[in-house]
C-alpha cells in the first residue's frame, strides 16, 4: 500500500508566509504545519490545520521558503498532488486546499468527498 501513496503535496507562496508569521507569533521556530485528512465535515472528510514540533515515523515533510508541512502518510492518500494555501478574501483569512482528488466539496470549502 504504501508504494502507490503520492509523494507530492505543494506549498503556496502565501501559505509559506502565513505559516512563517505563525511561528514568529508563538516565538517557536522549529513549528511546522501539520495537514491531516480526518472523517467528517459536511462532504464526509475534512482537512485539519494545526502547528506541530513533531515529526512522526509515518510522515511526509514539504518545504518551501524555509517553513515546513507535515502530512501523514494515510492523508496524503488523499492530498496526493494538492497544494495548501492562504486565502485573504469576503469570507475572511484561512488556509485552504486545492485538492485535484476531492470530487465534491462543501461550500465552506472546508471538508471533501471522495470516490
């Protein structure tokens, strides 16, 4: 199984320098943003956004300018080929996947469906 897990998972510019002034703010330099896939939301999986220090053995690291994002192998099952970016827009300033493996979504944009 974990011989067909995508290793791609991308990082916008905007993403990268969000996750930067989040470190800063906690004045911790060694956190990452960890993106996890879990069930839920009103579309039957949602993404979950949180800081994190550990890197545990199942996890894939992504890197760009200098901020690293953590996905555990069994939900990069499902971001294989997605990339995580920050939103400044009507609704308000959050992070949001674009994720080529999601059939449907909610219209929060915040949970997904899957074949």
């Amino acid at each position: 199984m974990h011989d067909t897990i995508a290793t791609s998972f991308s990082i916008s510019a905007s993403a990268a320098k969000r996750i930067a002034a989040l470190k800063a703010a906690e004045g911790k330099p060694e956190l990452m943003m960890r993106v996890a896939v879990s069930g839920g939301g009103c579309s039957g999986f949602k993404y979950e956004y949180n800081l994190d220090s550990t890197i545990n053995a199942d996890d894939r690291v992504f890197e760009r300018d200098g901020v690293k994002v953590v996905v555990d192998e069994t939900s990069l099952e499902f971001l294989g080929n997605a990339e995580l970016d920050f939103k400044e827009d009507l609704m308000g300033s959050y992070f949001a996947v674009s994720n080529p493996n999601a059939k449907s979504s909610c219209g929060c944009g915040a949970s997904f469906a899957v074949d």
